[in-house]
C-alpha cells in the first residue's frame, strides 16, 4: 500500500474481485476494524475487507473546506421568538459528505439555512443542552432538560427541544409533570430519517414544530409527521402519545385522545381538540423529581410466579403493572403472581396497573379477580399509557412518601393523562 489514506481521500483498491475507487470513510464505532468503508460515486458505501486488499493507492487527497458562511438572520417584532434546544439524535445532526462525519447542527443559523421557511413565522435561538441518544435518557436528564426549559422561556415566547425519536414519548410525559404552571408551548420533535435521506422528516417536523412553539395553544406536546406525505404534521399531548412504528415518518400518534391541532405547510394551525390550555405565557417552575426505585413489569403468559419478588428485595417504591385487557394478572395457575403482590403491599411499595391493549381503560371491578387485586391496594390507573404511569408514579413518589396520599396524587389527573372519555 502506498500512502495511508485519511478520511476524506479518495482512494483506488485492488482486490481478487477486481478494481473499486471510492471516498474513504470514517469507519464506523460499531463496524469491525477488519473492514474499511468508501462512498462510491453512486453515493452508496460499500465495507471492504482488508485481508482481500491486494494494493491500495491514495488518489487525490481531501481538502477540508470551511463551514458554508450563514447569514446572519434577520428578525422581525412582529413574529414569536422560539426556542431551540437539543438533546441529540437525527434531527440535529449533519453529515459531512466528504468524510462521512457527523456533527451537531445547532445554531440558529444553521437551522433556518435547513428550513428557511422558518423564519417568516419566528425568530429562532439555538442551544445544546445535551448530546444524547434516546435510549439512552435518564431520570436525571429529564430534570435537567426541564430547568434549560424554564430558563429559555424566561425570553421567548415557545421551545422547541428536539430529541432522539425512541423515547420521545417518555421525556414528553416527564417535562409535562414537571413544569409546573407552564403557561407557554414546549414542543418536542425529531426525526425518523436522517437530514441526508431525500425522504427525510427532519425539515417539515421543524417547520411544523417552530409554527406551533409560537401559536396559541400552552402545555407540552410532541409534534411530526401526520402521513407519509408532506403535507402536515399533527401536535399531540405529550402525556397521550405513543411512537407506533419503527421506522415510518408518521410513527407517533395520539392515543385516547385527539391529537391537539395539525399543522400544515403554509404555517397554518387547525386545532383539532378543544380540551387544550390556552396561552396565558406563565413561567413555569420545575416541581419534583423522580424516584428511581420504580419498576415496569410487563404480563406474559408464563410469567415466573416470584417475579415480583426482584422488586420487592431490590428495595423498589413502586411497580407499574402492565396487565392484560381490564388489568388482569395470573392468578390461578402455577404462575400465580397474587402472593408477590400481597408482599410488593405489605413491603410498603405502591403497585399501578395499566393495560397492554393501549386503547380503552383498566376497571378494578368488572371481574372478581380485579376485585381481588384492587381490594388488596393496587391502584387502577383508568387510560393512562403505561409508560406515562411509570414516570407519573416516579414523579409522585419523589414527592410524597405515604402510600395513600401518593395512590390519590397517581390517579389525579395532572396534565390531561386521564380523561373521562376514551377516544373511539
């Protein structure tokens, strides 16, 4: 081999196979250093293994080019000023199409040259709170995404804090817990595909994202794609929603609720529920915390009986129970988890159940044995989404210690996770 390439240069192998030239990459953290990575001229990349490498001679060497100059942006009184902060993943990165890199892109400059759209219906700020992927987020990270949140609304009329699409949904349930006294918007979005993919979501979910931080309607909401199209996306409540789809651009939808408003292309808000707070642009201020010691256990059929009993020795304040249809658990067979639950009660630790079906609502008394289990002290959590009661009872328990008053706080509705209707 002839001169060692570096990232960026262009590159001609021989192998057994024949002859390929391509951009040499950085390799990737997760791909074997056996094998090397060009990006083709067809935009593809290919992975080359370096034990079938026969020769390899640098090309032409990669001149690295300045950042593209953005121009400063122009603002106007007359608009709302939003905004921005990252958290990490697809939406707010870029791709250097040389190298293969990736870097933050966070500026504002940088986010209204994405999608200058932006800047007729806002004036945009921009800041890095943390780079994070998704599953990644913690407990302490939500408290910390929720005092950059009070502190940008001291200024600005909306937030948006874009974010890792996995578990958006948990990070929007915990700020809506946690602001208390919000009187302005905070919307999340992301992205499902990435910002170099032409069927990327990136640019419309900001879009949509910026118009509704500036619009009407106050409280935590998460806004992306409606459909596959991209025509408009639709703001949910961040306490009733859930990503549905792996990979699909629309994969979030609104569950037992309807979704708040949508958000077309020409900047227009349609509020599709008027069970909303209206803007009254109060600060909020940033109540409690959580409780780590909170478990979500899933019902499966063959569950092992003493599965419970984990949490119980473990210490843990609280299981989210995610039972079958009405919230049933086993109960009369060898899987029989009744005797864990009457010790996770006697232990002192507060027990919820939820329901796996997702739509519709748990009931403590159509069935004996919900009877039974609700007679004993768990806690029927009506249609909240369990992943919404496991950080609601983390919320509550960093709070209250009685496990009577933290059952009644569980079940009262804070931020719109219970409703008394159930959407069809």
């Amino acid at each position: 081999m002839s001169d060692k390439p570096l990232p960026g240069d262009k590159v001609k192998i021989v192998t057994p196979d024949g002859v390929v030239e391509g951009v040499w990459m950085e390799r990737p953290e997760l791909l074997s250093s056996d094998f090397i990575t060009l990006k083709l001229s067809s935009g593809y990349n290919m992975g080359v293994d370096r034990k079938r490498i026969l020769s390899m001679d640098v090309v032409s060497r990669h001149v690295p080019t300045s950042p593209p100059r953005r121009e400063s942006i122009k603002t106007s009184n007359k608009l709302p000023t939003v905004a921005v902060l990252s958290t990490g993943g697809t939406i707010s990165s870029r791709v250097d199409y040389q190298t293969g890199g990736v870097s933050a892109a966070v500026t504002a400059e940088d986010l209204v040259a994405a999608v200058p759209e932006i800047s007729e219906h806002a004036n945009l700020s921009a800041k890095a709170v943390m780079n994070v992927m998704s599953e990644d987020m913690t407990p302490k990270k939500w408290v910390q995404m929720a005092d950059a949140v009070v502190d940008a609304l001291s200024d600005s009329d909306g937030v948006i804090v874009t974010h890792g699409t996995d578990t958006m949904h948990f990070s929007t349930a915990a700020l809506s817990f946690l602001l208390s006294g919000l009187g302005k918007p905070v919307v999340f979005t992301g992205s499902q595909r990435s910002s170099d993919r032409g069927s990327s979501d990136s640019f419309l979910n900001l879009f949509c994202s910026a118009v509704f931080a500036g619009g009407p309607i106050a409280g935590v909401s998460l806004v992306m794609h409606e459909n596959m199209t991209d025509g408009a996306c639709l703001a949910h409540r961040g306490v009733n929603v859930r990503k549905m789809h792996t990979s699909r651009r629309d994969a979030f939808q609104s569950i037992n609720d309807a979704p708040l408003a949508r958000i077309t292309i020409d900047g227009k808000i349609h509020v599709l529920n008027g069970k909303h707070k209206v803007r009254d642009n109060s600060l909020p201020d940033v109540k409690g915390g959580f409780e780590e010691k909170v478990g979500l256990l899933k019902v499966y059929p063959g569950m092992p009986a003493d599965a419970i009993d984990y949490f119980v020795d473990k210490g843990y304040r609280g299981i989210v129970i995610e039972g079958t249809a009405l919230g049933h658990v086993p109960t009369n067979s060898e899987n029989n988890i009744i005797p864990g639950i009457e010790r996770a009660v006697e232990s002192g630790m507060l027990l919820a159940m939820t329901t796996q079906c997702l739509y519709g609502r748990v009931h403590p008394h159509v069935y004996s044995n919900l009877r039974k289990l609700s007679s004993m002290g768990v806690v029927y959590c009506e249609n909240m989404l369990s992943e919404v009661a496991y950080v609601k009872l983390m919320w509550v328990l960093s709070q209250v210690g009685d496990v009577k008053a933290a059952s009644n706080m569980l079940v009262s509705p804070v931020a719109g996770e219970i409703t008394a209707r159930t959407e069809p």
